[in-house]
C-alpha cells in the first residue's frame, strides 16, 4: 500500500507538470498514407484563376509560421507534404516556406519567435489573445495594420465584410484596425460542435440511460468503475492548461457558473469566484478521490484522449463530433461492433432543468485568423494569397478541396468523395479531410455549412449538433469586444496572474492537496490580485460595443 508521503509526492508531480503544460505529442509516422494525385486543372479553369488574378506572378518565396492541425499531423509530419498547402501554393502562384513550432506548444514558441526579432511574413496565431491585445501587437512592431492591405489586395475579404457589419465589427480593434485575414463560421449550424460523449453500448448492458444530471453521471461513471473494471472512466483535455476541456461549461455549467467571464442578466460575472465553482471543484475532488477521472486530468492532451477512448480505458468524455465521435467509433467498431459513442446533454443539477452553459463559438472567434508580420517585404503577396480564401474558387477550395480528388460538383452541392468519407486506407473522415482542405480546423475563409453536413456522416453526429445546442449559451457569452491597447494591456496582465492561481488552487483542491475550505482563503487571493478591475474593463468595453 502507497505510503501517505508517497501519494503526496505523486500529487505535486502531477500537479507541477500541469502548470508546466509540457505534454508535446508526437506525429504518428506509422499511419497509413492518404495522399492521392492532384490533378491539374482544365484549361477553362486556368483562365479563370488568371481572370481573378490567380496565379500570382512571382519569383518571391514567403514565409508561413503556423501549428500543423492534429488530424493533419497525424498522417504528414510537415505541411509541405500536406496535399492541401501544396495546391494552395499552385493556385496562388505563391511558394511559401512553413515554419512550424512543436504541437500544443504554439504560445511557447511564438514567444520565441518573436523575441528573436526574425519574423516570417504571415503568422497564423490567436492574435486576439496577445498580451495587450492585437492594437498592442501592432504598436509593438509584430504584425501589420492591415487596414491599408485589405483596401488595395483584398477584394474578396472586403466584399464579405461590407455585406456582412456584425462581423467587421467584431474583426478590429477599438482604434479601428484590422489585424487579421480571418477564420468567419458562416452559420449558426457551425458554431455548436462539442460536448459530453458517452459509450451507450456499455449503458444498455448496465442498464442505464444516457445521463442528464450531475446525480445521473456519477452513478454512470461509478458503474463503469465497479461493474466494468474501467480505469478512467471519465477523460479530457487538461492541456494546453489545465481543466481545459470542461471551460465550455460541462459539468461546471451545472453550477451556473463558468470557468471565465460570463453574463448573468447582463451583468459581466468572473465564475471562478462564485460560490458555484467551490462545489464544482468539491464534487470533481470526489470523483477523482474515488477514481472515476482520469489520474492524468492536468496532462491529457489529443492524442491521449484518442487512445483512451478508442482502447477502452475510458467511457465517457468532452469532445467534438467530428475528431471524438467521427473519429472513435469506426475505429472500435471494427473490434467491438456493436460500440456505441452517443452525445449526451451539458449537465444539469436536476431534471427538467437548460443548461445555462455549453460549448457555443463565435461567428469570428479570434482565433485562426493570419496576420502579416511587420517585417515583411511581400506585403502584396501575402494580402492576395490569404484573400484568395474569401473567393468564389477559394470558398470552394478551402471547404471541399481539389474538384475530382476531394469532392464532385453533384447537381450543383460540392459532395465529397470516398477518399473522404470512405477512406481507402481506413482513415477517419476527419484525418482526411484534413489533408485535402481547411473546413474542419481554422484559416483565412469562412466555413461552409455543406462542409458539416456532410462530415457528420454519423446519426449520433447529426444528432450531438441538436443535443448539443439546446442551451442557453448565446444569452450568457460576451460578444467578441474590442478593447483598447491600454485596456487589453491591463487586463492581459491581470489574468495572467489570476488564471494561473485559479488553476493552480482548482488542481490542488480536486487532487486532495489542498482542503475544499480553502475556497474562501483563494477566492481572496483572486481578489488581490485585482480581479474587479478586470470585470470593470469587460464591462466598459462592453458598453461601447453596445452603443456602437
């Protein structure tokens, strides 16, 4: 038996390697091929891509630093060999060398990147999380205003943005600047795509109902701890920080409260502070006391989170439909054939109750978007090259990928074939969808709802987007709000500190190192270190936006 002093050395392990978020996986190399051949496009198209512009004339080779999508990784280890980034630089006329920082440590590296003073010419990065804000990155010499870009090499971005305000008021900054060629979700159908996913198979032979409240889900996972031998019955992300899989409001979301900054009747409320979250963090403390959450809670990462729930060694997660559901279940399938993963509904407290949370993104959400660096002398280049997305041939591009490879043009519906959706080499759909176009993962476009609909290829699919949605998400999220350089300045600094103590004290109360009565010792630790100033920037922030 593990000693008391031994268990508590375990603990602080774990805990010292969440604050770390050191966890980098690897590529898979072992992963069967998907590559097939890209096909030159007709003579007919040719002209076309010359009559808009495309190809670009040009000898210069531009520089790209970007994270290479998980899905995508998976298969190729660089986005030079990526069939995808390949065709774009056809299409375009434009070589680019990528530069690309180790996965899940993109916000390490740009760090790097950007102290060393040696800047590629675009950056694809959340530049809207950017200590002080994108205003303040600009001022500081890392990426262009883009204003003056967009207006002489970006034709097709500007006609989107003036024919749709909402959004080009949510894509500058307070002073009005421009910033990033944009990642748009076109439709409300794109803005709901993760949730709790439980193995249903193993609930009929339990005889148990998919769960719904807080009560329902621990006598779930209890049952698959004691009846089924499973060792973590409960998994999902804790990387790139901690408890990060949960901040979309699962489980949390039962409390009323969130992990963030949230709406409670139109006044701005920090969740970490509320009395919701010490019994959020007192019913995860006996959870994980009693084993039914994974051990490895701080430094679960994606390809962690893949292999317990395809080996069976967890039941039930936080996760997309596409890369949890489209990807688990025909893998396991294949073993077990009549496995089941199924979307169950944000908990709740009690029966009958919305849930007031849950996974909702907005229409811009800041991230995926690519900036071009101030340091680049290929301006016109790059501008024309990231605007290429928000053409009629680069919508189509970007969503569906290369016409008779990745889809056919079927009475006019852009369908994709089955080296998508039927993989040859026994690829998920998301895994290769990835290699041929972006529509699943990020860039400078605006997603297309005929993407999702044929991606959730699934019932269980289609069903979690409408299982998934039924929330009360929109009335509680703040919108995408500009602030100014000083604001975004101080607040950056404010939560800084403040998320990395909420962090670290939520770990030690859910691990047992800490008791779940010094709740009110860090609720004022939070305080000190300024929080109320924050919720008064959001809130003036939010005025202005309003008023607009």
């Amino acid at each position: 038996m593990r000693t008391k002093s031994t268990l508590a050395s375990g603990l602080w392990l774990l805990l010292i390697a969440a604050l770390l978020c050191s966890a980098c996986a690897k590529s898979n190399t072992n992963r069967p091929e998907v590559e097939a051949p890209i096909k030159q496009q007709p003579e007919e198209s040719k002209g076309s891509q010359a009559a808009n512009g495309y190809p670009i004339q040009t000898d210069q080779t531009l520089t790209y630093w970007a994270e290479l999508n998980g899905n995508a990784g998976s298969i190729k280890p660089s986005f030079q060999e990526v069939p995808f980034f390949q065709e774009w630089q056809r299409r375009t006329g434009v070589k680019l060398d990528f530069i690309q920082p180790p996965a899940n440590q993109a916000r390490e590296a740009i760090n790097v990147l950007l102290a060393s003073g040696e800047l590629p010419d675009m950056l694809e990065y959340d530049w809207a999380s950017f200590p002080g804000g994108p205003e303040k990155a600009i001022s500081d010499g890392y990426i262009l205003r883009l204003n003056d870009a967009i207006d002489r090499y970006a034709p097709h971005l500007k006609k989107y943005l003036s024919e749709h305000p909402e959004i080009d008021k949510q894509i500058k900054t307070d002073a009005g600047s421009y910033y990033v060629f944009p990642f748009i979700q076109g439709d409300d159908l794109l803005r709901t795509y993760q949730g709790p996913i439980v193995r249903k198979d193993w609930l009929d032979e339990l005889g148990l109902e998919v769960p719904v409240t807080i009560d329902d889900w621990y006598t779930v996972l209890k049952a698959f701890k004691e009846k089924k031998g499973i060792e973590a019955p409960l998994t999902f992300l804790g990387v790139p920080n901690p408890l990060f899989g949960i901040e979309s409001g699962g489980f949390v979301g039962a409390y009323g409260i969130k992990k963030w900054f949230y709406l409670d009747q139109g006044e701005v409320k920090y969740g970490p502070l509320e009395a919701g979250y010490k019994a959020f963090l007192a019913l995860f403390r006996k959870w994980y006391a009693e084993g039914l959450i994974d051990k490895n809670i701080a430094t679960v990462d994606t390809k962690t989170l893949d292999s317990n729930m395809i080996s069976g060694r967890s039941g039930a997660s936080i996760w997309n439909a596409g890369a949890g559901i489209g990807t688990w279940q025909p893998v396991v399938k294949e073993k077990v054939p009549q496995a089941q993963f199924v979307p169950a509904p944000y908990p709740v407290l009690h029966k009958g109750e919305r849930p007031k949370f849950g996974q909702r993104s907005y229409k811009y959400m800041g991230s995926g978007g690519v900036a071009i660096s101030s340091k680049s002398k290929n301006v016109e280049e790059a501008a024309r090259m990231l605007d290429f997305g928000y053409s009629p041939e680069g919508h189509l591009f970007f969503n569906f990928g290369i016409e008779g490879v990745s889809y056919d043009m079927v009475d006019g519906y852009p369908t994709y074939t089955d080296l998508i959706m039927r993989n040859p080499d026994k690829l998920a759909p998301s895994q290769a969808l990835a290699m041929y176009s972006r529509a699943s993962y990020f860039g400078s476009f605006v997603q297309d709802t005929r993407y999702i609909e044929q991606y959730y290829l699934l019932q269980e699919q289609k069903d979690a987007v409408r299982i998934w949605s039924n929330t009360d998400a929109d009335t509680h999220m703040l919108p995408q709000i500009p602030k100014t350089e000083q604001e975004s300045t101080e607040l950056s600094a404010i939560m800084l500190d403040v998320t990395t103590l909420v962090d670290e004290m939520s770990l030690k109360i859910i691990l047992g190192i800490e008791p779940v009565d010094s709740f009110d010792d860090y609720v004022a630790q939070i305080k000190a270190l300024k929080i109320h100033r924050a919720i008064e920037i959001q809130k003036a922030a939010l005025d202005r936006y309003n008023s607009r």
